[in-house]
C-alpha cells in the first residue's frame, strides 16, 4: 500500500531515448531519486532498446535505475516509428500519471514524449531548449518542443532568449545550464601514461557519402599528427 507520505510527492517522469541525453540528465536524475518530495518515474525508448546500438537499456539496469516502462521504437520511417512511440509514451503516461514529463535535447524521442504529454494534458519541462544547430533538423524538432513544453531550463542567457522569442511567457524561462557539466568535477585527472584522445565526429548532413568522406579525412589527419592509439565514440542512429 501507498504511505501518505508518498502520495504528496510530485511524480517527475523523465524520458529517455539515448546514453547521450541519459548522460548529460543522470546529475540531474540521481537528485530527483535523493529529493523527499520527488519521485522519479523512468521511462526508457528509442535507441536503448536497440541492439544493433549497445542495447543500452541493460547498462541503465545494471547501474542499478529503476525503469517504470519501456516503449519500443519501430517503424518502416522516421515518422512511422515516432507515431507509434508517441501512443506506447501516451499509454505509459496514463498508467503512471506523472505530475511533471521531463525532457531533455533535440530529437526524436523526447518530441515523441512532449507531443503525447501535452496533448494529454500533462506538464512538459523541456531542458536545453533555445541552441542552436545550424540547418539542422535538430532546430526544428527542438523548437517544436519548447512550443508543446511549460517549463523552460535553458543552458544560456542567449538560449533562454531565443525561447522568449518564440512566444513563451517570461516566468516559464529559467537559464539553469547545463547539467552534462556537473560530471566534470566528478573526474579524476588522468596520469600522462593513461591519457588517450577521445574521437567524436558529428554528422552536419543527411549524405551518407559526405559523411563517409568526412569521416575518412578524419581519420587520415589522425595518422598524419601520429596518433596511434584513439577511444572513438560509439555513433547513434542519425544517418
């Protein structure tokens, strides 16, 4: 049985489509599960329920999250694949009936999670509106989230501003930053012998082959300045 106690928490119902967006949320998560009148309600889609990337549910698992649903992401196209998504996240609002659905970033899954929870009346606070990724399909879907949110926690001064210019009411709008940064001081330094470059190449098109090109350059120019040992991060499922 529910204590009373329970009862007067506010349920927050973060979404979570990526290790990227888990990654940069999980400061932010860990002090929602550590707050006395918070509970936090994980719901787990999009590319963590992909084998062919990671799989990275069972990381999540073994690190010990809670997860309160899982909603499968497929379809024969993009927009197939977010309407079944946004049904499977509407199902699971309903049965969990959160106070507040939190979402992070720009793509797919958290527009998913946004557009079912604000059609079915539920708050959606919405991190990192505002950026900016220049001719991007990012900047549309981003938006297009700030528009379906209630809440605003905008990494910048210049980002909170671009929500403001979009319509949204001033009081909604707080410039909080990143919380991807608070793992920073987390770190420990690196000795000389242990540091490796980390690789990271960001797809600017929707052309395999200038990606493939890019990619190639990339790692000509590694060998011409040396480097022969790399960690290269793992891509997601942008083309």
């Amino acid at each position: 049985m529910t204590s009373p106690e329970r009862d007067c928490r506010r349920r927050i119902c973060y979404v979570t489509g990526t290790r990227a967006d888990f990654g940069l949320m999980e400061s932010t998560l860990r002090a929602i599960v550590g707050h006395v009148a918070l509970d936090l309600q994980l719901v787990v889609t999009g590319m963590h329920l992909s084998r062919a990337h990671g799989r990275t549910i069972e990381r999540l698992r073994r690190d010990g999250w809670t997860i309160e649903a899982t909603v499968p992401w497929r379809g024969n196209t993009s927009a197939g694949a977010t309407a079944n998504a946004m049904a499977g996240l509407a199902k699971a609002f309903g049965r969990l009936q959160p106070d507040i659905v939190l979402v992070c970033g720009d793509r797919v899954e958290p527009f998913a999670a946004a557009s079912a929870a604000h059609l079915d009346g539920f708050i959606v606070a919405h991190v990192h509106g505002g950026d900016r990724a220049m001719g991007q399909a990012d900047d549309t879907l981003r938006h297009g989230i700030t528009k379906l949110s209630h809440i605003h926690f905008a990494a910048t001064h210049a980002s909170g501003a671009r929500v403001y210019a979009l319509g949204e009411d001033r009081f909604r709008i707080h410039a909080v930053g990143t919380p991807g940064l608070d793992d920073i001081a987390l770190l420990r330094p690196a000795t000389v012998t242990e540091r490796t470059p980390v690789v990271i190449l960001h797809p600017e098109s929707p052309d395999e082959s200038a990606e493939a090109e890019r990619a190639m350059l990339l790692v000509k120019a590694m060998e011409s300045a040396g480097v022969d040992r790399a960690t290269v991060v793992y891509p997601n499922n942008d083309p």
